[in-house]
C-alpha cells in the first residue's frame, strides 16, 4: 500500500510543510496536544500501521498520537468523536491477530509513552499503572517487593500492559494461576466521547454494579482505551522445578498430560511440543532430541521445598507412566530453565523455516489427543509443517503454520489450514481463540462461533458505548450485517 | 400492603374466578404456559413477594410463573415485552438486598422448578446445571465425583445457584478461591425479548469476544434470565484443619490476620468475630468464650497431609504472634468444625436478641482495623448493637445491626447506622457490597460509589440489552436520572 500524498508531510510546529496538509483533524489535534505528540512521518507512521498478526491489512493512518497522560487520551477521543474519525487504540504492537492494525485515514492512538509503573501497595497486594509498561518491566518492579504478577504471554518482554488487558492475555502460567482478567481489580478507561470512567475498586471483593472491567478487558480497544489498571498482586512464588517428558508420538503425550491433570497436584506450568516442533529446535538449534522423539511435555512446579520436591516427583511419575520414552528431572532450577529452552526456542525455530502463522485454538481438555492428531492430518494434507505448541493443561494449543511467503499457492494454502484448525478446534467444542483474541483474523470465525444472536448482543453493547463507531471499527466483528 | 381485589382470583384453567380476572396478561401468561405453571391464589404469590432483604419495599405482582424449562421462560419474556410488563427473576429469595422484591402489576418469574443437575464433566473438570438448583444441592452432586464448587455462601443450604449467578456470591471459601463469577465458564441467557443467548464455552480459557458471561453474572436479573450454567469445577480438597484464637480486642485481632495474610500461607478460611458477636454467642448459645474475649479469628487449612499440619501450625503461630489470649489448634477436622460452630452460630444468635440487618462492606485488606473500630464507635453512637463478623481474609464484613422492629426510633437508628457504615466503607477506599449485592437496599448508594458517569454506563448498557426497560427495573439503579 502506497502512502497518499497528502500525508507525506511533517507536522511540527514550524514546519514547513505543515500549511499543505489539508486535514482538519490534524490541525485540530495539533492545536491541543503537546507539539511532540503527533506524528505524521510517513516513515515513522509506518512503522505503527501493523501489529505481528499475518494476513490482515492495515489502513493509512492521518497520524500517530502519542499521549503522556488520560487527559490527553481523552482530548483526541473529543475531536475524534467531533470530527467522527475512527481510532485505532494500540500497545506495542505485539498481538497476533490484526486488532491494532491502523485504519484508512483514522488516528493510531498508541499508549506507549504512558509507561510508568504508578503505585506497588505491598500491604493489599495490588498495582496501579499505566498501560504502556512492559508485562516484564511490571513483573521486575513487583518482583523487587516479592510480589509476583502471574499473567506471563510469551511475549512478555515486548507487549505491554495495555495490549494485555486489551486481548486478556494468558500465557505459560494459566493452568495454575488463571488469566489477565482475574488480576484486574479495576480500570480508567476513557470512552468514546472523551469522558473519563474510574470502575472497579481496590479490594479483593465486590459486587457494586455490572462488571464494567471485564466488559472493557478482552474487547480489544473497541468499548474504550484503558489509561490506568490496578492489577492484583500474589506472593512471589519459589524458582520452578522442572520434569520433562519425551513420548514416541502425541497419543503417548496426550495420556501423560492427562495423567498429570488427574493427579491432584496442580502443576505450574504444563507445556506441550509436537513430533514438529521438536524437529524444528533440533535442526535449527541441534538440541539433540533425535528422530524418535514424536513429543515433548514440560512441567514445573513452583511451590519450593520439600512440597515441591515432592510436587516434581508425582508429576514426573505420572508423565512416566503413559509410555514415556525419557523422563529428566530437575530438581535445581537452572537445569529447569535449560529444559524449557527448547519451547521458547520453537517459535524461532519456525521462523529460520519459513514465514509463519502462529495460531491459537483451544478445546476442551479431555479432546487434545483429537485436535493434535486432527491437525498432523490437516498437514499432510496441505502438504505445509504445521508445528503445535501449547499451554496442554489449559487444552489451548498454538499451531505454527510454516510457508514460503513468496509462494503464492503456498500462501493460499496456509490459509486454508488455518482456517480448518479452527473449524476443527469448533467441531471439538472448543473456541477459535484462547488468548490471542479475535481482531481482523479471526472476525468471520468469531460469527461462525457465536451465531447471530451473539453478534447483536455484541453489536448492541458496542453501540452503547460507542454510538458514534469510533473505536477500532471493524475489529472483532463488522459494525453490521453483511 | 393489601391485595387489589383484581388479584385475588386463581387462573387454573377451568376455575371459576378466571372470568373474573381483567388482565391480558394473564390471558396471554395462561394461554401459552402449562396450567400449573401460572400462580395467583393471594396467599401463595404473597409468599413470592419479599427476599430476606431489610427496609426494602415490594409490590404486589400480577402472578408468579414457575416454569420448567428455558422455552417456557422465552415464552414468558415475549408476553412480557409485547405487553410492557417488568418481570423480576427470581431464585429461592435468600438473597439480602432486595433484588428479588416483586414489582407492582408485574411478573414474579421464579426459577425454582428448574432445579436438574444436567450434566457432570469429570474429564474436563465442569458442571451444566439448571438455576433453580440449591447451592449445597450442586456441592454434593460434584463431591459423589471427587470434584468440588468452590462459592459457599453462608446460606449455601437455601440459596439457589440462579441467585448465586445473579449476585456473584462469595462466601467463606473466596480467599483462596475466589468468587462465583470466577466459575461460570458460560451461560444460557434469555433476553427480554425472548431470544435464547448461548454464551462462553466449555474450555478453560477463550477470549473470543466479549466476556457476556461476567457482565450477566451479578446484574442481578437486569439484563437477562439464566436458565443454564456451566460451571468450573476443581479437585476436591482434603477436609480441613482448623485453628482459632481469641484477642482482648479488635485490633490485635486485625493484627494477626494480617500476619497470616503476609506469611506465605493461603488459608482455605480466614473469618474474624468481633466482641458483639462472641458476646451475643456466648449469651444465645452459652458457648462460653468469656467476657474477656474481645474477638475471636478462625482459620483453616484443606491441603490435607504433612503439608496440611505444617500450614495450620504457621497460620497458628502468626495468629499467636499477635497478643493472643489463647489459640486452639484442631488437628482432627470433626474438632475443626466444633471451632467454626461460633461463627455459624453468629447470626442465629443475633436473630435471638431482636431484628436484624445483615449489612456486607468490603475495605482494603489493611483498612480492617479502622473499619471496625469506626464500627464500634457507631454503634455506641447510635445505641445499637451492631456485631461484626466477616471474611477478614478478604476484607469482607458482615455488621448485624440489631434492633427492635416495633421501635421506630430504633428502625430510624438502624438506618442511620446502615448508611452511616457504608459512608465509612466507602472513606476508607472500599465498596458498599463485597457480596450481597445492590438491590434496593442500597442502591442510592451505588451511584455514591460509582458516580454519575458510572451510573450512565449502567444505563447505557441497560438499554442496550432491554431497551424497554421489563428486566427488573429499578434494582441496582433508577431507570433514568433524579
């Protein structure tokens, strides 16, 4: 996509371009924000048009504005809402899903310079801050009061807060701790028209009114744009021991995870690699896992001690049990972090291989054996690697779709794959997002999942707290039928 | 209130009365649904009107409707839209703030025939169950498969899982885990106009959409009717060890819970007694804790084993630490439940010595002691007993003012100090419900506590799902402004 030219200018104050722009709305933003707030670069634009999801488009932008505060948040909801120009609320561009992408001639409102961590109350385990701190960064500030924020997307290094709350990000430690949304006590959220909404509260409970947080939580910029949260803390958990598991095939695997979930003990973290993935990080990586290796599972747990020690054993005996080729275990938790190296080294992997599709599907847990074997078929078929990585405890697995993106038919039948994965995950009863959420990748399967009456249930609330459409039109569903 | 002669006539087909009857709705109720489904015999409607809630008005309904089944409910909400009739849901009227008051000329719509356990899920871990099931009712169901409900409201034994839905109950259990909405994977939902939403999923996690399950949970029939749930289950716990300690006073008391919250150790249960409460116990029941008590916190453990003892014998010591008159420490569970008699025996005691309204206000976890001494300083205050118990873990309480019913001045006093204490939940950063919800009883005072921008929120989405205003209006919040 070409830039028009009308956006080819600069508009700081002073420039000389400035007096060619013929956009009301830049003027109108320029007019009441700091003069460092608004880009219109072409260079730097670009640079904020797409989130990491694939085969989704993105829109020119008239500019990128970058607020330090709610008060300038909400300055450009008013003239967006005056001027009826849709914005694109965004974080750090890390989803996958397309839900931040710009917008034809809209505002790409990125939250990334209100990144300050605001307040660590250690006496009622809470945080207040702002959306455009790293997930890491906020995990480090709490971790240093030997507080711990368990929500941890494998991208924690890179995404923020905001785009967290915004997708309701899981990560590795679901199975034990849950999700973003059950840490998030309350929210500033700044609605369409420029208002500024404090909900929720500071206590552990609370009942006063609708759950206006997790309505906000998880609609992906398109209810309101989150400048604020305070998310509950736990007590910092001990350094994970580790157990990992090699099988002959995903059969063997899916028996030992559901030996482990059946146990009583409840793991940490329970990580699955199919026959796939793991040939990936030994080629790429030369981990050394060897042709005979069809699957791997990795399991922790972070309770320390002798409860721990004692955790590890029962876990590693129950992954044992269902016909495991090798077990190891690592009661010292450098050797775990070793162990896990090769599911964080799958991603990587795949991408030294080709472009890839990182997907997102979750079932039941008891249909895991089915979605795996499901998707080594669907593979085959299409003649593409299609690796699977996955939270197995949690039954929410990643498929990574590997093509060459310079190859046409190869790229038509990546998505093709894709899309039966996630009429597979639905014939499985399950959903065709467990974390990443729905953005422009997923609209048309979020209407085959929730029919037509949930999307005018989703239609009408949209409408109530955006009537004007402003908000990340077009993500999640189309604003009308058709 | 006395009955319209209009009302006092029996629809059962045939009856002589009915022609009697001028109402179309009637008519309409009693042309669709099943004979025995229609309720209008004075005497029985009566007794549909009120839950437990204090100083909460109710009207007197055209009929109650018992239906049996999800179609039955649509086709009841479809006459009452056609006809501009507020329907109130209703579950087994335990609850304490009103919600379930009966509208006047409107329908009482009681969910208490549709009571199956549908379907129990022990692979994946769920239970489907219908709303008019019995709370402790699901609890035994689950526990015959080894699995366990967490949300154990007091009033376990005679509440409904649809009021639990509808409130987002709690209970003693949510320190450790959590509340009602923190179970509800999805939901079938009747909307006012009859359609039949399905919601959520079956899966652990899915963000695929709107989080609808938490925004119909604890709207308190505003929005929708449940007419089915599935709910998350979690392994059974061990039965659990019990420990207990009395202080000379609050503060020590709020001392010790707070070492216990710092160290580690998550109590399955954490309640606290303050000195009314021992005391009215102590006169009630002849429990004989002594006039030198002048609180008593109880805490378990439900990890069973070593592990088990050696967290009850921390919790105990933390709970020594802290100026203790004496701790009591039951390593046998049979002994664990004699300790938690005190506590149960709380209400029933106040019961006793006059009438009772059982308030809930939920503070910041440290706030506990300024809470209930600015509880104590009231209560002197205003002449009344008020006794303090609650969920201390959470920072839940529960004050029971007692009062003479046939007193005005002192049902004036009793509102007052209801009022008043909500005032100083809300100065110390808390929420005038942890629980118990907002009803009538206190709903001038949520917009204090979620301003005129919340308010509109709640109005807009109100709306939104029932834009003819039938789903229990005026409950939580006025339909409009003034």
């Amino acid at each position: 996509m070409a830039f028009p030219a009308s956006c080819c200018a600069d508009v700081r104050p002073g420039s000389a371009y400035r007096a060619a722009m013929a956009s009301p709305v830049l003027d109108a933003l320029t007019a009441v924000l700091p003069p460092d707030r608004v880009i219109t670069d072409p260079d730097r634009v670009a640079s904020y048009r797409f989130d990491r999801a694939s085969f989704c488009p993105a829109g020119q932008p008239v500019a990128v504005v970058r607020p330090r505060n709610t008060a300038e948040v909400s300055a450009t909801l008013r003239i967006a809402s005056e001027m009826r120009v849709p914005v694109v609320p965004q974080g750090a561009r890390s989803g996958l899903s397309g839900a931040a992408n710009a917008i034809d001639d809209g505002i790409v409102l990125s939250l990334e310079r209100m990144d300050r961590v605001l307040h660590i109350d250690t006496a009622n385990r809470f945080v207040v801050t702002e959306p455009g701190v790293m997930n890491a960064a906020l995990s480090r500030a709490v971790a240093e009061h030997g507080l711990f924020y368990p929500p941890d997307p494998s991208s924690w290094e890179f995404c923020s807060i905001g785009g967290n709350l915004a997708t309701d990000s899981g990560g590795l430690c679901c199975l034990k701790y849950g999700v973003t949304s059950d840490y998030v006590l309350g929210l500033e959220v700044v609605l369409a028209d420029g208002e500024i909404l404090r909900t929720g509260r500071r206590t552990v409970k609370g009942v006063a009114g609708y759950d206006l947080v997790r309505l906000f939580v998880g609609s992906e910029g398109t209810l309101g744009v989150i400048t604020e949260a305070t998310l509950r803390l736990r007590a910092a958990a001990e350094r994970p021991l580790t157990v990992a598991a090699t099988y002959p095939d995903s059969l063997a695997a899916a028996a030992g995870i559901s030996a482990v979930l059946g146990c009583g003990v409840v793991p940490s973290l329970l990580e699955y690699m199919d026959r796939a993935s793991v040939r990936a990080v030994d080629e790429v990586f030369g981990m050394g896992f060897g042709a005979g290796v069809g699957a791997l599972v990795i399991a922790q747990s972070d309770v320390g001690d002798v409860v721990g020690k004692a955790e590890i054993e029962t876990i590693g005996r129950q992954l044992e049990s269902c016909g495991a080729l090798d077990v190891v275990l690592a009661d010292d938790p450098s050797e775990g972090e070793m162990l896990l190296t090769a599911r964080r080294q799958a991603l990587p992997a795949f991408e030294r291989l080709g472009a890839t599709l990182v997907d997102d599907v979750c079932v039941p847990r008891d249909r895991m054996a089915d979605l795996v074997s499901g998707i080594e078929l669907l593979a085959e078929r299409f003649g593409l690697i299609v690796g699977v990585v996955g939270h197995a405890g949690d039954g929410n697995f990643h498929p990574n779709v590997v093509f060459d993106s310079t190859d046409a038919d190869q790229v038509a039948r990546a998505r093709r794959v894709f899309e039966e994965i996630m009429v597979l995950g639905l014939d499985l009863g399950g959903t065709i997002t467990g974390e990443h959420g729905v953005g422009l990748l997923k609209r048309d399967l979020l209407a085959r999942e929730i029919g037509p009456l949930g999307l005018r249930v989703h239609r009408d609330l949209k409408r109530a707290l955006d009537p004007l459409g402003i908000l990340n039109p077009g993500k999640i569903f189309t604003p009308d039928d058709g």
